[in-house]
C-alpha cells in the first residue's frame, strides 16, 4: 500500500514537472491555443462622483477609475502560479477612442499592471475631463475608454485582449453674458426722448434670459425699458444677439434748461435648469444726457389758439371791405 503511494506521489510530481517544461518550452505560436488562457478586463468608477456638473472653461474634472484583469482558462492555476513566481504581472494599456468635439480627454495613467491572478485583481488610473466654451449645457458627454491587455513574459501563452467601456460626464451652464450700448451720452432738448440702443450677446452654452433694471433716475426725469429678453445660443445654432432699448426724457419746465444727468441700470443673465435658477453677476451701465434749451410749457396751445383767432379776424375784415 505504502509502495503505490509513492508511485502515486512520484506520478504526480513527474506530471508537474512535465507540465512546467512544456509551459516553459512549448512556442508561443501554440501555447495559447494548447493550454486556453485567455486575459479579461473590465472597468468600474464611482458614478456618483462622475456625475456632477462641470462648468465649461473651468479647468479639469478628474475621475478615479479601477481596471480589474483576470486569467481565464483550462491549465490557468499552473500557468499563473509560474508566472507570479516569475514576477510577470498582466500591462493594460489605456487610451481615450472617442470623446466629443467640445471636449478633452485623458488618461494617466496610460498603462497599469495588475497582479497576475485567476480572480480579477484591479489597478487604479484617471480619467482627466474638461470642457470648452461650444460644451451644450445639461448635455450628457460621453467618452469611450479602450482598454489592451497582455502579460508581457507570458510568451504568447495568454492570448490578448481588447475590449471598451465606456464613462459620462455633463457640462453645466456658462454664464458668459454681454451688454455694449451703441452710445452712452446723448443730448436732446427739455421733454424730448432720447432712445439708447443696447446690443446684447450671449456667450454661454444655453438659451439666457436677459435682465435689466433702472436702479437711477434723477429727479423729473423718466427712465424705461423692458425688463427681460431671451437671447439663444450659439451652441444651440440660434442667433446669440439682440438690441434693446433704453428710454430716458428730461423734465420740461419753463425756461431754459442746461442739466447734465446720469440714468444707471443693471442687466444680468438667468438660466432656468429643472430647479433654482442659474444667474450670472449683475453689472451696472450708466448713461449720461445733457437736457439743453428752452422750454415754454402751456405756451404752444395758447399761440396757437391766437394764430387762430388772428387769422379770424383778417377774414372777416376781408369780407367787409368785398
């Protein structure tokens, strides 16, 4: 009994070491094929953190990825456990295939090396993201990640693999606004209007609700325009500009009349987003009109009342001399 015990154990350390010679020796042409070790690969993040808003032209939003490789296949165990003691670890080379125009992408790092190993057994890189002024705001990007897997060392005995995944990030909205007046000094006569033009231009990624508001008006004088505008988005291929008006009349008392004054506004832009709205700063615009002239309240009803009564008077003396 003890004698085929031995021949037992002898059997199966001769087979071992059979093994191992032929895992050693066998070309690497076959080796895959013979022994069926194949390399897996997958990719996990935390979505959560990916989740988040990223404003445009802010710079670079980084995201923790894990790339987990596993070796699959008949003689596996043998394969692998002969590998490790030789130091061999799986390479998985990373890179970024298809992103979005308006934004940039990049990995680091570009290559991680797992712990070769039956189970998978993971590696830590970085996806780095950020996106430029064209991003369409609330408009999911995503990006398409390859991944390569090879054991160097391996000598052609795992097969190597390709496969992708994919990960999602979102641009928020821009808050770019723009509000130039054509001109911001005008002179006109007492109780005349004088109309300033304002072009408006919205550089954010959004459709954006323009606000204004006449903060200042001296005493007598009267000040008004809208109180809001939609201006699209160049993003959204509409018409980014648009011009809107300022109306600003002095007072018109008698007499003559030289007052410089100045009319403040402020403008700002809004976005609505599903909830509370997003705003941009509010910025002032000040306006400054000269009122010059004089000013004969009540006299211009009066003089024409006498005009008429003149011309009254002259027909009815014509008629007495016929």
């Amino acid at each position: 009994m003890t004698k085929h015990l031995r021949t037992v154990k002898a059997s199966i350390v001769m087979g071992i070491l059979l093994v191992s010679l032929f895992v050693a020796f066998i070309p690497s042409t076959s080796a895959a094929l013979f022994f069926g070790c194949t390399s897996e690969v997958k990719m996990n993040y935390d979505a959560e953190a990916a989740s988040g808003k990223i404003v445009p032209l802010s710079g670079e939003i980084t995201i923790p990825i894990n790339i987990s490789t596993q070796i699959q296949g008949l003689f596996a165990n043998i394969l692998v456990g002969i590998l490790k003691n030789k130091g061999v670890t799986t390479s998985v080379d990373l890179s970024i295939k298809e992103s979005p125009s308006w934004a940039t992408a990049r990995i680091s790092p570009n290559i991680v090396n797992p712990i070769i190993s039956t189970t998978y057994s993971s590696e830590e890189a970085y996806v780095h993201v950020s996106f430029n002024e064209n991003s369409p705001a609330h408009e999911p990007a995503i990006f398409t990640i390859e991944m390569h897997v090879s054991v160097p060392g391996a000598f052609g005995r795992v097969e190597e693999t390709t496969k992708t995944a994919t990960i999602s990030f979102t641009p928020s909205y821009l808050p770019i606004i723009d509000a130039t007046p054509k001109s911001t000094y005008k002179e006109i006569g007492p109780g005349d209007i004088v109309t300033f033009d304002i072009d408006l231009e919205n550089l954010g990624n959004a459709e954006t609700e323009f606000l204004f508001s006449v903060i200042s008006v001296p005493d007598g004088w009267s000040a008004s325009m809208i109180s809001n505008t939609k201006v699209g988005s160049r993003v959204d291929d509409n018409d980014p500009t648009k011009t809107v008006q300022l109306f600003v009349q002095p007072p018109y008392g008698f007499g003559y009349h030289n007052e410089r004054e100045d009319i403040k506004i402020t403008v700002k832009g809004r976005y609505f987003a599903g909830g509370a709205p997003l705003e941009t700063e509010s910025y002032e615009i000040i306006f400054t009109v000269r009122s010059r002239g004089f000013s004969t309240p009540g006299f211009e009803a009066a003089f024409a009342l006498f005009v008429l009564i003149g011309v009254a008077l002259v027909v009815k003396k014509l008629k007495k001399k016929n």
